[in-house]
DNA sequence: CCGCATCCCATGTGATACTG
DNA sequence: CAGTATCACATGGGATGCGG
C-alpha cells in the first residue's frame, strides 16, 4: 500500500505516485460527476476487481483526492476540494485519448458516467454562448443523460424527462463529437435515431459539443 | 506487451492505455524538453529499470506517441506531433502533483529535465509580459539550466553561461515557486545561493515563476 | 561504452469466493 | 450491499549479460 515512488522530486512524479496507479483516474473521472456509492462505482467501471476498487479507493483517501462521507444513511464517497482541482487534468487527459479512440470493439461499454465527462470535454463554451437554451436527451442503452445546455455552461444530470431533442447513440456517437461524421450521416447510418424533436436540433449539438483537433 | 485494456470506451480510458502505465508520462516530460538518447533517458530517470526502459519506448512508439530517429549517426527519440499535445496534460497534472510535493526526502533527486517542465508549469505569461527581458541561470548541483524570459515566453535550455542573475537551487527550490518562501527567506536559508547578479532579481523570478493555488 | 535483452524474484493485479 | 480473503498470474524491479 506504500504509494510507489519515483525517486523523484517534482509535480508529476509526485502526482504519478497520488493518481498515478491503474484504475485511479477512472474513478476520479467518475466522482467528478459525483458522489458515488461503493457499488455504484463497481457498477460504472464493470471490470475493475472488486479488491483493487476497495485498495484503491484507501490509497486516494490517503493521498486527500476523496473522502468517504456519510449521506443519508448510506456511506458515498466524494471528491475533496483537492481531488476536484484534477476535472482539468481529467478533461485535458480524456481530450488527448479522444483522437485516438479508433473503433469501438464489442467488449467495450459506454459506461453513463464516462459518457458525461466525454460531453464535458468536447463541450464548446464560445460556441453554445450563440445559442438558445436547449435541452438534450441522450439514451444510452439502459440509460439515459439530460444534457441542458443554458449560456456558455453545461450540466449533465443522469435520467430521462422532457427535451428539445431526445436520441438514442450508439458507440458510434464518438465519431460525431470528434466531427469525423456528420449529423445527417448519423442519423442516416442509425448511429444516432431520434426519438422526438426536430431532427435537425442534431446539428446544433454537434455543433455545440465538438472536440477539435 | 499488448497494452491493458479497461473495457470502457472513452476517451479518458483510451489516453491511460496508451500513457497510464508506470513510468510512461515521465518519459514524455523529459521529451517534451527535447529529443533524448536512450542513455540520456536512462540518467534521467535513474530508478527506471533499463528493461522496462526498452519496453515503454516500444509501446509509446507503437502508440504513435514517439518515434526513433537518426541524428546524426546516432537514435534519438523524439515526440510525435500527437505525443507533444500531451504538454498541456503533463502541465496540468504537474500542477496539480506541484501543491502536494511536501518535504524532499533524501533520496529523492531533481534532474534537469524535471525542473524544466517545473519552471514551465510555474511560469506565468501575463506576469512576463510585462518585465524587462532577463536571463537566469540555475546550478543545480552537476547541471546549469539557462532560463531565458523574454515577452510572454520562456526558454529553458540546459548549459551554462551569463545571465543577469545566477543561483544555486537547492531542493527547497520548490517551496519558492510554491509562494511557500519569500525570496529573502529563500536567501537567508541559504535555499537559494546568489553566485552573481544583483539579488533582488531573484524577487522578480519568484514572481515570473509561481504556481498560484 | 551504449543500447538494449535475459533472468529471477518481489509485488501488484485479476478473478472468484466469501463474510458481516 | 460493501467490502475482505485467497490464490494464480502478469508486471515491475534489480542485476547481469552481450552484441555492435
């Protein structure tokens, strides 16, 4: 459990040694969207070992990046101030990754809460400022994302309701947030099927959450 | 050799298969100073094992994130144009690593390339912009890095010779560009060791390399 | 000597089973 | 549900070998 070392004295081996270990950024990724109960994370990460979740889960309340706190009953575990300051990293990390993201194999899952940091990254603030407030609701196999955007902020908050434009996206939607397919081509190839609204409410947020090169 | 998978597919996921294992961003940061040779490489990460060396280099070049090249009749490796994108990563979590480095244990070394990429995390542009343009040089026990502001920019290159201000840093460096330390504190703990130049100028380098929390 | 490859052992990881 | 225990195995660490 001694945090691993380096050797080194600097800000990245010091951060490699604080998040640096496998699985650890990915659960931060998924805190980030936020609190998040034991299984819940077990849940959002489906091959994580149950053992290395647990280790892992000690070594980052050890390095202060969460905490486990009580929340009505039940035991959730949360991101600390300090934990919270790695969103940029998170999203800066997951921005790179994006370019190279290839094909989806069939083993691979979308899980809600990777999704969300993925719309977090490619969200464009200039670009969403332009725009009427609208509201998006993606469905993601068994679940869904309402997606409001409103001036130059996002939220992204899991469930379904009402929306100017409801969709289902298949793992292909990744190719539409990195622009390499076009709305009318993912509505066309069945990558994105719209269940109400305007079709054409696509195009604005492909416009509005796109990652560019 | 084939790079672990997390099942997920995502961007985040994807950019810590491809730079998640040990070793691998620290490899990167000193790249990202400039093109190494193995050997250089290897002394500046002195507990790489050398095997785990050979294989990271494999598997970053096999990721499209660095290549192998000639210059001048021997290899060097050097960053990919996707491999240098990963700068504004390696900053931000350098950042972040930066507020949790504590007390410097003895074992632990500052290489060149590691202070490098530190002063380029501290350096704040809107600071530099306005101050005269100033060379620093800093002895850091074998080496000298030579730290040229000018504008808005900043050019660290390794070596010695005139500067308008020349110190020796100690470890206790950090704590200084943290705001940690005053500048007259830094010199009066003897962190900080004049060898030529007026010493208020080292007032002006706390202020054109800190790292605001 | 530099640039690795090989060997061996300690440790971390992964899958599964199990317990409060 | 929220973890702990166990064990096989893959990977990392350190020393050493070796060809160009």
């Amino acid at each position: 459990m001694a945090a691993r070392d380096y050797g080194q004295f600097g800000g990245l081996s010091r951060a490699l040694e604080l998040v640096g270990e496998r699985w650890a950024l990915l659960i931060v990724r998924d805190l980030l969207v936020g609190p998040r109960r034991y299984g819940e994370l077990a849940a959002g990460l489906p091959r994580i070992p149950t053992n290395i979740l647990a280790t892992r889960l000690k070594e980052l309340q050890a390095a202060g990046v969460l905490r486990r706190a009580p929340h009505s009953r039940v035991i959730v575990y949360e991101l600390t101030p300090y934990g919270r300051e790695l969103e940029p990293v998170v999203l800066a990390l997951g921005a790179w990754g994006f370019h190279a993201l290839g094909d989806p194999r069939d083993e691979q899952v979308i899980t809600p809460d990777s999704m969300t940091m993925d719309l977090r990254t490619a969200f464009r603030p200039e670009i969403a400022a332009g725009l009427p407030p609208t509201g998006y609701g993606m469905r993601l196999g068994e679940a869904g994302l309402l997606i409001r955007v409103e001036g130059d902020a996002v939220a992204v908050t899991r469930g379904d309701g009402p929306a100017d434009l409801s969709f289902t996206a298949g793992p292909g939607i990744h190719r539409l947030l990195a622009g390499e397919l076009a709305p009318e081509r993912a509505l066309a190839s069945g990558v994105v099927e719209v269940l109400s609204g305007p079709r054409d409410l696509l195009g604005r947020f492909a416009h509005t959450f796109h990652l560019a090169a």
